[in-house]
C-alpha cells in the first residue's frame, strides 16, 4: 500500500493552489493525440497495480536514473564525475522570427519560454513512465495551472533566453532551491525519426547538450534536452507572421559537479 500511495503522490503532489482546471485539447491536429493520453493512463494504471504487491516503496534515488540515448547518433555523454541532480518535463514554446518582406525567409530561432516540471523521482523509479510524459504533455493546452496535465507534476522551475543564444534555466522557485544557470549549446542531434509531434502536426525539435556558463549556482554544469515533442518551425516563412511561437514538451536533465573534497 505504501509503494502505490508513493506512485499517486509523486504523480499528484501540489504545492500551489490551482487556479483553474486544465482543459484537453480533444480537437488537436497531432496524429494519436488521444491513443497517447490511453497508452499514459494504461501504463500508470499497471503501475499503480504493481507497487500495491511491493513489500516496501521505490526509493527516490537519481543515481538510477539512466538517460533516454538518441539513435542513431547519440549526444556526448556527462563529463566524469558529474551527478545527476534533477529530472523536468519541460512545457512550453520554441518562438521564431520571420523577415515578412522577403518572400524566400525562413523562420529564426528566437528563444524559447517553458514550465519546467519535476519528475526526478519517476526518472529513477519508472523510467517508462517518465518517457511517455513529453508526448503526452504536448496533447494539452497551455494554462496557468502550476501542475502538468495529467500527472499533476508540481512546478520546479523555469526556462527562457537571456539573449538570442543564451538559454537560462531556473530552478529556484520550486520548493527546492537547486540552482539558475545561463548555458550554451554544447552539441546537438535530430530528435528520432519517430518523435512525437506537436498538436499542429510540428516536428519535434532536436536533443541538446548544453553547458552552464560562469555564475552559475547550485554547482549546475550540464543539461540535456531530451525526448523532445514538438516545437520545429514551418520550413519557409510563407504565411506566417513576423513573430510566432510553436508548443512544444521535452526532458530536461540537470547535472552537478561532485561535492568538493
């Protein structure tokens, strides 16, 4: 009992109050939408079945934890040494700029703007679980509810750029206080031919190594963008405005340096 009573609250824990329901977007144009959400609900349901025959709960344990691994070239792996520290899904927008005067423009990558969600204790306990997050994430509208339809993932952070290039990530306004860091692209691979798709149909975006440049805090040094959903630009500018943002979800993991002795 006390193994499934741990799976509902690490799926349904809140530390804010809701302001409004979050609304399912049933009318979404993204292939399977609905079979995503079944396949979640499904597996979570053996989920909570299985912990009820467990003598003792699953143990919160990052060190467990093992990266999903980009085929078939996959992104360089952490530096030796460095500990996993903590696991989000990331909900949000890619937002993209076009020159509307040119008639052969190309979107332009202009930041990004995401929630980002905790979901470290089902990276080290259900790892499964934790992979079909994104694509089921991306089936629902955005809102201002702090937790992530449907697994109720209470907020850890934030993410957005500081400057065209500058991805920044903080992590200080959950309960826990882990850490902010400005970052850089470290490396990049295409996300899997079969990533999932945002609600219009958008390619996901590619899986990113990033490096945490100097100030950071919390001893933050590497993150992953991972198991992305969504989020790609149309291939021209044909139609679209100066200023648009795509929807998009993904993992995102943190690594620290190791304790200085």
């Amino acid at each position: 009992m006390r193994a499934s009573i741990l799976l509902a609250s690490a799926l349904g824990a809140t530390v804010f109050a809701a302001p409004a329901t979050p609304t399912f977007n049933a009318d979404a144009a993204a292939p399977g939408g609905l079979d995503s959400v079944a396949e979640y609900f499904n597996m979570l349901a053996v989920k909570v079945k299985e912990s009820r025959k467990m003598a003792a709960a699953p143990i919160c344990d990052l060190s467990k934890a093992q990266m999903p691994i980009a085929s078939p070239t996959p992104l360089p792996p952490p530096a030796a040494g460095y500990i996993l520290k903590h696991v989000a899904i990331g909900r949000g927008t890619q937002n993209y700029t076009c020159d509307t005067k040119n008639a052969t423009a190309v979107p332009v990558g202009n930041g990004a703007l995401a929630t980002l969600y905790n979901a470290s204790c089902i990276a080290s306990a259900y790892p499964d679980l934790l992979n079909t997050l994104p694509k089921v994430a991306i089936q629902f509208n955005l809102t201002d509810v702090p937790k992530m339809p449907p697994s109720n993932l209470v907020v850890s952070g934030i993410h957005y750029f500081t400057t065209a290039t500058t991805p920044f990530f903080n992590l200080d306004i959950g309960a826990e206080k882990l850490g902010q860091a400005n970052t850089a692209k470290n490396a990049s691979v295409p996300a899997p031919a079969d990533a999932p798709k945002g609600q219009g149909g958008e390619a996901a975006v590619a899986w990113l190594k990033l490096n945490t440049k100097p100030g950071a805090t919390g001893d933050l040094t590497e993150v992953y963008r991972l198991e992305t959903a969504g989020g790609s630009a149309p291939a021209t500018c044909v139609g679209m405005p100066a200023e648009f943002n795509v929807e998009y979800s993904a993992q995102y993991w943190f690594f620290e340096s190791p304790p200085k002795k």
